[in-house]
C-alpha cells in the first residue's frame, strides 16, 4: 500500500511530539502484542484511514501510541470507543474535559490525551486517568506518612500498588527514551516493591 501524504505527515508529528529514537525488535514485539495497526482498525470498524490520520492531525483523536519500525501508526483497539462514548469526535474535547472539576487541569488532561503518550494505561479513559494520578501521589507520598513500614502501612502500600500494576502495561524499552527516564512503572512498582518487600 503506498504510503499517503498524510501518513508521511502524521509520522513527522509524532516524532515532534516524542523525538526521533530508534525502535528495536523487542520494542516491536511488544507493541505489536499491546496495540493494533491503525490500517487494521480502521478496516475492523469500516472506517477510513486517511480520515483517522485527519482528525489526529486536527487534534480531535490522539496520535498514535507509536510508531513501529516498519512505519505502522500503532493505536490502542478502543482508539474510538471514547469519542463513540461522548457522542462523536466533535464531542469528545467537551465530555472529556468535563470530568475534570477544574477547566485548566481538563484541559491540560485533553492535551496529553490528545500527544497519544498515555500508554501508561490500558484503558485510556478520564476515570482511568484520574485513578493513576492518585495512585501514583498516594504510592510516591506514603514512605513520608507517620506510621511507615508497620504491617498497616504496608498492607495499604501493597493494595494501591497492585492496582497500580493492574491499570498499567509493562512498558518498553523505547518508552524510557522518549520519557527520558523511568517510567511510572518503574517508580510506583517496581521500586516500592523492591524497597519495601510484602510482609
């Protein structure tokens, strides 16, 4: 298939937003294990690619989670359940920000939904977001709280850490160069787990 003016044009806008880092083979495994190719769903659900590829360019459905080697937009498999959620594409910036209570923090949400870097989760939705910003306050807060390392602090730990794991994917390697840095899997899991072992 050739490739489209668009597709060269979305590949440009991703690298903007998440820099220009080589994806390796088990960068591409993984992704390809986690997302779908944006060609694919759009086949599975009748819908155009190239028009996909606009509303993304038009800031009204996110970019693609990545781009794999092999130049394939890999998006998440409900990439349009939300917008279908909220009533259609050109809904979705108004539902969506409304679950934020503050307008400045929906709308700061709407933008980092919108650069396609929330692989941090599963599911992409508001509620889901929000729930990993708790978590990841309350995870990153509680070796500061009064009663840490008894076995009460540590049951508490433990529980939001699990959840934490359970809304998180793995991640890969390629995620810690464009984040440049760990990911929050690396510091709300992994290392709480390590530092502070299960009773």
């Amino acid at each position: 298939m050739p490739e489209t003016v668009l597709k060269q044009q979305l590949a440009e806008r991703y690298r903007e937003v998440n820099g220009d880092h080589p994806m390796t083979d088990d960068d591409d495994a993984y992704v390809s294990a986690q997302f779908v190719s944006l060609e694919e769903l759009c086949a599975a659900h009748g819908r155009d690619a190239d028009a996909a590829r606009r509303l993304m360019l038009g800031q009204h459905l996110p970019l693609p989670g990545y781009l794999r080697s092999d130049g394939a937009e890999m998006v998440p498999a409900d990439l349009f359940a939300l917008a279908d959620e909220a009533g259609g594409v050109e809904l979705l910036e108004a539902w969506f920000t409304a679950h934020w209570a503050d307008p400045a923090s929906g709308k700061a949400e709407w933008h980092a939904y919108l650069s396609g870097q929330y692989v941090c989760l599963h599911s992409v939705t508001p509620a889901a977001i929000q729930r990993k910003d708790y978590l990841t306050t309350a995870i990153s807060a509680a070796a500061n709280e009064p009663d840490a390392v008894t076995t009460q602090w540590s049951e508490r730990l433990h529980a939001l850490i699990d959840e934490l794991d359970i809304l998180e994917p793995e991640f890969t390697a390629y995620d810690r160069l464009r984040f440049g840095g760990p990911t929050s899997r690396d510091t709300c899991i992994d290392a709480p787990r390590a530092r502070f072992p299960r009773p």
